[in-house]
C-alpha cells in the first residue's frame, strides 16, 4: 500500500549507491536536468505467453506515442516495489497484478527526449497474469496497448527501435527469450531505497 500523504505524488531521489536521499512531487521532478531517482519497469506476460505492451498517450511530455512495457512508474517514499507496481497496473490500466518476480534489481538509465532528461535507478519485474485479464487503459496514460507473441515483439523492435522506448530496448538487451524464461534475481540487491519484494 502506498504511504503517500494527501493528494500530491512524490518521487524517491536517490545517492548513486541507491540510497533515498530526498523527496520532491513528481510533477517537478522531471527536466533538462532531472536527478537521480527511484522508478520500476513491469512487464506484464499472460498465461500463454503474450506481453503486453502500450503505446504511452500524446499528452506525455517525454516519449509521447512511443511504445514501451506494460506499466513503469515511480514507487513512493516507503513503499516497497510490488506495492508500487500492483497501484500503477491498476491507475494506468486497470489491471490487477497478483504478484512480481524481480529480473533486474539494480538497471539504471539515462535518455532525453524533448529537451527532458529521464535518470532513473530502476529496477524491473515480471508479472503473469490469466490470458483475457480485464484491461480499462487510463487515456491520459495510454494511447493504445496489445498483446504480443515474444517472436512478433521482438520483430517489431528489430524493424523500427526508435517507435520503442530506449529503457524497453536497453533492458531486453540485457535479457534473454520471453519474459517467462528471465532468471530471478534476489530481493537483497535491490536498491538500498526499496524493502524486499514479499
């Protein structure tokens, strides 16, 4: 459960050994010279083996209509990983996670789009959910979604990357197969700012 206080969201910032080092609302943390901070990365596969993938709405000032992984977002102060993960499915897409496995504790990344930079420590999850699970994309959020078999996804990526988001492409470059395949990592290696998963 998220630990948020009233209405406004905050962002972990972060030391570059993954301590929380601060807070600031999220509306006021992303720019041309964004700091060092806390995010996840989900992707979401269901029980025959699709990924699903959104397209993020137009309205988004950084990656606007570009394609990425299910659901990414920003855990809040005190709030462990799976907590932030099942509260993000939900907001952006109206879909309840049961559970996360951690494949990548500790991926980190920086890219700019539109003058904006994105720096983030984030770490990323697996989640399996039944095939024909309930799907209500929030339009603010979402501009489309689909569910992909891994051989069509990984074409799509190899014919044109730049419609993909650059962290979706550096972490499937740091894995191999389908979602379902990754190697589990160990919750002890998550970053410093983050409680165990569980």
């Amino acid at each position: 459960m998220s630990t948020q206080v009233g209405t406004v969201e905050e962002v972990v910032l972060l030391s570059a050994g993954g301590e929380a080092v601060g807070r600031v609302p999220k509306a006021g943390v992303h720019h041309g010279a964004t700091p060092l901070h806390l995010a996840f990365s989900c992707h979401v596969v269901d029980t025959d083996g699709r990924v699903l993938v959104t397209r993020r709405a137009a309205s988004k000032v950084a990656w606007p209509l570009i394609w990425t992984n299910a659901v990414c977002g920003h855990p809040a102060p005190g709030e462990s990983l799976e907590d932030a993960v099942r509260r993000r499915a939900l907001d952006e897409l109206g879909l309840v996670v049961p559970g996360v496995r951690l494949v990548l504790p500790r991926f980190a990344y920086a890219a700019v789009s539109a003058g904006v930079l994105e720096h983030e420590l984030c770490p990323v999850v697996v989640a399996v959910v039944p095939r024909g699970s309930s799907l209500t994309p929030a339009p603010a959020e979402v501009a489309d979604h689909r569910w992909l078999a891994w051989a069509e996804l990984s074409a799509s990526i190899d014919a044109d990357p730049a419609a993909w988001s650059p962290w979706m492409r550096l972490q499937l470059g740091l894995l191999e197969g389908p979602p379902t395949h990754w190697p589990t990592a160990v919750d002890d290696t998550l970053p410093h700012a983050l409680r165990p998963i569980g």
